[in-house]
C-alpha cells in the first residue's frame, strides 16, 4: 500500500481527498500544516509521496518543499496543491522542487491520475538501468546525471524527461509529445512546464559546456545529441 503525506489547511479539501484516496487503497497522513508536515519527517515517516498546499499556516508548501529537496533530495515524488495558478506561481512550485501541481478547485479523478502517474514515474525510475549518451551518464539508483568531473542530483520529473530524452536520442521531440509522454497529460495547453524544466535541465548538463547536449528545434520542441 504506497503511504502519502498530505498537508492541507482547508478540512473540507483534504477530507475530500483523503477519502476518495483510501477507497483507492492508499494510506493517507493528513495535517494541517507545512509544520506537522516537516516534523513527520524529521522523526523519520517516509512517504511514496507528498501533496502540499503552497498556502498554509506555520509554513508554506513552498518552504516546506524546499526543505524537503535540501534534506532528503528528490526519491519523492511532491505534488502541489494550490489555488494560485498563474505562470508565476507554477514555476515558483517548480523552482523549489515540485515534481508537479493541480489548481484548485479540481476533480478528484485529476488529481488520482496526477498522483498514479508521478507514482508510476518514480517507480520506473528507480528500477531502470543507467544510460549514456555520449558524455552524459544518468544513475538511476542515485538519480543522479554525471558530465565529465561534474555531477548533479535530479527531481523525479527532472530525471524522467531527461531519461525520455535519452531514450529517444536524436529524435526532435514536441512539447505536446513530452506533455503526454512524461507529464501524462494527453491534451494541448498554453502550460510553459515543458520549458521550464528543460531549462533546469540545461543548467545542470550544459552550463559550462561548449557542447549543448539539449538542443532547440524551433517550431517544435527539442532534441538530445551526443
């Protein structure tokens, strides 16, 4: 039964969800804040995820999901939840390490299929092999990606694209097809997530480098090269 932590100020939201979650047969721990939250895993809860509202009292989703990355890295996958949807606030949730995010108000079974499938990726990631491609090394027991003497750890959704990416080397890959592919969501939006996280990516395996190993294809998306 995978165990998801759930820090949610609103009762009759997270009331909501966690009953619909349990008749899906998962084990849910609710608070009320990004506090409780933290002090669960100080003293060493472990959770296969972990649903944060970026609004709470004591300490925001943001701070809390920020902790979450410097202390214990990015094995878990972190959902926000939030009622603030524009650009800006995605890609703060972004920043600080959220694997992905929902706006409120949602349906419920969004948010389930949102949840299997960053549950889904987390698995996959962690029982495939490491790749190459050229320079590039990617562990998938460390999630880490390693480019000549430098190394970087990885988010869940950082490590997946990237996996993606090597996966279909050479190959020009549209935003919409990463949409579907790697954030599970199989319809056109005005969503900018795709580039965000390529940029992250390329922060980490090109900076520094004469060689863009991620490359643009204008009009359509981007590609991977050696």
């Amino acid at each position: 039964m995978k165990k998801i932590l759930m820090a949610e100020d609103e009762e009759n939201i997270s009331d909501f969800v966690s009953r619909g979650l349990k008749n899906f047969d998962y084990d849910v721990t609710v608070v009320a804040n990004g506090m409780e939250a933290w002090l669960l895993l100080e003293q060493g809860s472990s959770y296969d995820l972990i649903m944060l509202d970026i609004r709470m009292p004591m300490m925001s989703g943001l701070e809390l999901c920020r902790r979450i990355r410097q202390r214990y890295g990015y094995h878990t996958p972190v959902l926000m939840l939030t009622a603030l949807d524009t650009t800006d606030d995605v890609v703060m949730g972004l920043q600080a390490g959220a694997d992905d995010y929902i706006a409120k108000p949602f349906k419920f079974m969004e948010l389930l299929a949102r949840i299997q499938a960053l549950l889904r990726r987390a698995e996959y990631a962690h029982e495939s092999a490491g790749m190459t491609c050229g320079e590039l090394r990617l562990d998938a027991s460390s999630h880490k990606a390693y480019r000549a003497d430098k190394e970087w750890d990885l988010s869940v959704k950082e490590f997946r694209l990237l996996q993606y990416m090597m996966e279909h080397e050479g190959e020009v890959l549209s935003r919409r097809q990463l949409l579907r592919d790697v954030w599970d969501r199989d319809f056109d939006t005005s969503t900018n997530v795709v580039d965000v996280y390529v940029s992250y990516l390329r922060q980490k395996i090109d900076d520094g480098f004469d060689h863009k190993i991620i490359q643009t294809v204008v009009g359509t998306g981007y590609c991977l090269k050696r």
